[in-house]
C-alpha cells in the first residue's frame, strides 16, 4: 500500500503543474554574489532599526563576506546605538537581473538567528510594489517557527487549501496586501529543523523554489536529509522537478491569475531587525524592548547572520 505522500507526489505530477527538466542560467557562489547583486543602502521600506550599508562598507566593516565557497551577510555586533541617531548597519542585497517562470535553489549553511530579527529570502519586481507580486520563500521573526513562504498581490487573488496538493498548512488565503495587515497567503513548512536556531544547529538546508504559468511550488530539505534530490544537493547544471516528491508549498491559479498577479522578480536575500513584523510581536521572553535591546545590545547580534553555500537559477 503506498503512503499518503506517495500518492499526493503521484497526484501532483498527474495535475501537469510540475515541469520537466530546467537547465542552470545563473550560479552564484561566494565572490559571484558580489557582481551579481547590489548592496541596497536604502531606507528599509518596513521601518525596522536597521541602516542598510552600501556594497563597500558592508565588506570595510565585515558585514559582508565572501571565500570561494561562502557568503556571509550580517548585522554589527559591535557598536552600541544612540537612541537618536541611525539603526544598528545590515544589509539587504537584490540580484541584478529579474527572473520570470523557472526554478531557484539555495543552500543555506545558516540564518540570522535573535531576539529582534526579521530574515528575509524573497522576490519581487523594483517599481510599483506589489503589481507583478512578492514571494516571500524563506521568512520569520524573532527565531519563531516555523518557516512560512508567503504571497503577496494586488487585489483578486486568493488560495484554497482544497485545490493545494501540498505537505504544508495553509495558515492564510487571502494574498491581497491590503486586507489582514498585509500578512499576504502564507504556507508553513511542515518538516522539522526549517527555521531559526534549529535549522542552524542542524547544518541549514536547501529551499527550492518552482514557478510556473500555473503554479508556485516550494521544497525544503534539511542538511543530512535522505530525501534530498541528487540534482538538488550536487548543484547540478539541470533539475527535473518532478522527482522532488510533493511541495509544501503548492499555491495554484484557481482564483488568482498568476500571468496578471506575478511578472519578472529580483531575488533579495536581506535581514532587517524590529520593524512592522518583528517589533510587534516581540516576544515577552526577549530582553527590553525591540528597540532597546538593538540599540543597547549589540552582542546579541552576533549570530545575526546568513551564511549561503550558493545560489542558482534554472530556466
């Protein structure tokens, strides 16, 4: 008798939402992320305590860096804040380039991780937020788990848990990001060890992420996983999507039009802390206040980190 899981990877492959064979259209490993996307010294458009740094003052002050096989993208754990002046320096990075129906995979080594942080793996296009759509892959605050991959939209597209053949749980259906303070249609991971200190102290994982005129399907698989595809973990130059075994995340057309809803989408890797997510639900087991605690507590951050083996984008 096959599993539950058997038969939903068999329905899944069935419903013709899976594509075959991708081939590789970008790779980025260590020093390639460093030309292949820019430094957004920006205003953080979701107002947390933060100062994002430009490309050569996130590498002067180690904020960012990078071996043959390693990124590392972090916040000071150094400097005590004036409550008057600019947040604790991070940085958010966005690819060059603007990808449309295809397949990404990264390998995470480690999140930022605290009391404060607000990580953030995610798409979406640069002008005129949200008209071509948001996907928020890897997302979380405050180390609470677990991961939730989320959309955000214009108005008019919604999900329903009934026509989703996925392994995860519809936590919300409405992606509309004006309506329920802008929480979009989001999908918890179901496996453990996806987010925070557990995904760390398991040696992180890969996050794949899948979209097509129909379909928007994403995959997680921890470190030391069985499952994990062989084109997966090898980083292979092709991926055939339907050996992944069922998404946990399967968001589908049924009642949003994905041609109209989602266009071509810059990759943006960044970690904010406090801000519109983290600073209002901070948690009452945290020191101080958010705020405070950035401010005044600069060696909590030290594990406020991403450290990424790669990235790639198939087409």
């Amino acid at each position: 008798m096959r599993s539950t899981l058997s038969f939903l990877a068999t329905l899944f492959a069935a419903q013709g939402t899976l594509a075959a064979t991708y081939n590789i259209l970008d790779t980025f490993i260590g020093p390639s992320f460093l030309t292949g996307f820019d430094h957004q010294a920006i205003a953080d458009p979701t107002h947390g305590r933060v100062n994002y740094v430009n490309q050569a003052t996130a590498i002067a002050q180690n904020l960012t860096y990078t071996s043959s096989d390693t990124l590392i993208l972090r916040a000071d754990y150094k400097t005590v804040l004036s409550a008057s002046g600019p947040g604790r320096n991070s940085v958010r990075i966005q690819s060059k380039k603007a990808y449309g129906n295809g397949v990404s995979v990264i390998n995470v080594r480690h999140m930022p991780q605290g009391c404060a942080t607000w990580p953030a793996f995610w798409s979406t296009a640069t002008t005129n937020w949200p008209s071509l759509g948001e996907i928020d892959i890897i997302e979380g605050v405050n180390d609470q788990s677990p991961n939730h991959s989320t959309l955000h939209t214009t108005d008019g597209c919604t999900m329903n848990a009934g026509n989703m053949v996925q392994t995860g749980s519809l936590a919300t259906t409405n992606c509309y990001w004006q309506v329920n303070g802008n929480s979009g249609c989001g999908v918890a991971v179901n496996k453990p060890n996806n987010y925070g200190p557990s995904f760390n102290a398991n040696g992180g994982g890969w996050y794949a992420t899948e979209r097509t005129a129909h379909s928007i399907n994403l995959w997680f698989w921890p470190r030391n996983d069985n499952t994990v595809p062989n084109d997966v973990k090898n980083g292979a130059s092709s991926v055939n999507t339907a050996t992944w075994g069922t998404p946990y995340a399967n968001f589908v057309d049924n009642n949003c039009n994905f041609q109209t809803h989602f266009g071509n989408e810059n990759l943006i890797i960044n970690l904010t802390l406090c801000g519109d997510w983290a600073g209002n639900v901070y948690p009452s087991s945290c020191p101080k206040t958010c705020v405070d605690h950035v401010n005044q507590d600069p060696a909590d951050f030290k594990n406020a980190y991403w450290d990424i083996a790669s990235l790639r984008v198939y087409q």
